[in-house]
C-alpha cells in the first residue's frame, strides 16, 4: 500500500489546490521534473505551516503568515539563504496562480520582499587535485579472479566510473544532465555531446579529447557487458552494474566514492557533481575565457549567475584591469 500523501493532514480548501497547481507547472509553464519536485516540497512545507496555524482557506492567508513561513524555515529549519529565497520564488508563483485561476482576489505575497541573496562562493577543485579525481577509479582488486560458475564476468565498472568524471568536468554537467544522455547525444566526429538542461533548453558542449578518450573505452569495453536483452538501458549512454540508466542519486554516490579513493575526502573537500561544475567554469576563467560562452557552456539563462564565478578568480579580473585599462 502507496504511504499517505503528507498533505492529508491538511485542510481540504488548502491541500486540493496542490495538485491542480503542480500539473499547471509541469504542463503549462514546461518546467522540468526536479523543479516540480522542488515546488511540490516547498508548497508541502507551507501546506503544513499553514495547518499548524488552523488556516482552512486560502483568502484567510495573511502577508504575515507567508513571512512567518519564511523566518521558521531560517530560524527552525536552518535552511540556507538560497533555499529560503527559492520557498518566497514558489510562494510567489503559486499565489500568481492562484489569482490568475480566480481562486483568490488579493495576493498576500505582494507584500514579501526578496531578502538580499547571499552569494556563497562555490566550492572548488585545484587542477591538481582534479586530476587526482579523474585518475581515481581503478580496476577492481582481484581482476584475475575466476568469476562463479554460470555468471559472466563483471565489466570493468572502472571505466564507466572514469567517463562519468571526465564529462563531469570537461562539459560542466549538472548531475541531472550527465544521467539523462543518451547514447545519441554524443557526436563522436563532431567532438560534441548535446545537453538537456533545465526547462529541457539543449546546448552543445564540446567534449574535449581526455573526455572522448574516457567515453571510448566505455563504450568498447565496458557498456557492452552492462546490456540486458530486455532494453532496460534505454538508450542512455551511462549504465548501472544492473544495465539500467544511471540515476542523479548513483552519480553523486560515485563522484564520492572516486574522491575517497582519491583522498580528497581526507584533506576535508566536499566533492559532488557540482563541485567539478564550479571547477569547470572557474578554470576556463582563469584561462582566459569569455563570461558569455562559459554562460553558454553552462546553460545559464541569465549572466548573473555565471556571474559568481568572476569572483572565485579575482585574479583574473585584476590582471585583465591591470593590463587594459588606461589608469591602471
């Protein structure tokens, strides 16, 4: 038996409206499945505030309840500031919604001001210290040893592992992108692989040789063996030791495994998926790049957030004003 939804204990005149709003997202505005996700979360999160304080309509919702929301999942909850900033974005668009729909006349969220965003600095990788990453996955310990009678033996996982961390960091791929590519995606002759990103908006990133080098090897030598005859793989480029997709969740738990092999998680690094993002975006910086078309590589919608990366490499920014500007 499916588990309750959490918001049965809601107020019918508040918890009915949730999925009528989720389906207008997803269908209407083309959001992706993640941010769905993400919205559903956070409207459940207010649905329960909003219980608590014996709130059964949704024009008995005061600009004070909404903002007392927000202050528990800081005070209370401990979210970060980025996380309270998306809640007042769902907030936000839901009361939108609920205008639009006519289910409301006066929107309470009008009055919610969006709090000055801290600008958390991402955290990094040092060339070196990718390089340790990247060299990390190794063939398993006992590869002379005769598998059990009847089972085939097992493809060597350690390539498949290394052309995870090379696209990772060579293409700036969220965890989501790498794990949702298929095997038509990847333009060998072009030196390109096609990325869908958030919104499903697709951008070409090339590859790079180490990268297509990596993927090769997977594909000659290790993706064959994951196979099953049932077509469980669906055509995505990246398997599991079972044949099926590779998951977002497998991702991050395979860039973690590869950092403790690499003894990353011994110096005190937090390593995942994004971190090789980060990596990606401010070492081209730092060589040179152009903020536009690390934007572009990216799949950044707005330069604002790419934005953020001109200030992990300060240095670079001082030597661009240092060499051009006149008064320098």
């Amino acid at each position: 038996m499916a588990a309750p939804s959490r918001t049965t204990d809601v107020p019918t005149g508040l918890g009915a409206t949730l999925p009528p709003f989720l389906a207008f997202i997803r269908i209407e505005c083309g959001l992706a499945a993640n941010t769905v996700q993400a919205y559903r979360r956070d409207m459940r999160d207010l649905l329960e505030f909003l219980a608590g304080r014996g709130r059964a309509r949704w024009d008995s919702v005061t600009a004070r309840d909404l903002a007392d929301h927000l202050a528990s999942l800081k005070q209370v909850k401990d979210h970060s500031g980025s996380t309270v900033t998306r809640h007042l974005a769902t907030i936000k668009v839901f009361f939108r919604w609920l205008i639009s729909t006519g289910k409301l006349e006066n929107n309470p969220a009008d009055f919610l001001e969006r709090p000055t965003r801290w600008k958390k600095l991402p955290g990094l990788l040092s060339p070196r210290q990718v390089k340790r990453l990247l060299e990390a996955p190794r063939p398993a310990a006992s590869p002379g040893q005769a598998p059990r009678a009847g089972r085939k033996p097992q493809p060597p996982l350690h390539l498949r592992d290394r052309a995870l961390l090379e696209l990772l960091y060579a293409c700036g791929l969220r965890a989501s992108e790498v794990a949702g590519m298929s095997l038509k995606d990847h333009h060998h002759a072009l030196g390109v692989v096609m990325v869908t990103g958030k919104g499903d908006k697709q951008r070409l990133v090339p590859i790079g040789k180490p990268a297509q080098a990596a993927v090769d090897d997977y594909l000659r030598d290790c993706r064959p063996g994951l196979l099953r005859p049932d077509g469980r793989d669906q055509g995505k480029l990246l398997l599991s030791r079972t044949g099926r997709p590779l998951e977002r969740v497998a991702v991050w738990q395979l860039v973690k495994k590869n950092a403790a092999a690499a003894g990353l998680l011994d110096e005190g690094r937090r390593v995942h998926p994004h971190v090789l993002r980060h990596s990606f975006a401010t070492h081209l910086l730092a060589g040179g790049a152009d903020l536009r078309v690390v934007q572009e590589l990216l799949g950044h919608a707005d330069i604002a957030t790419t934005q953020i990366y001109t200030h992990v490499d300060s240095s670079r920014l001082k030597d661009v004003q240092r060499r051009y500007h006149p008064r320098a």
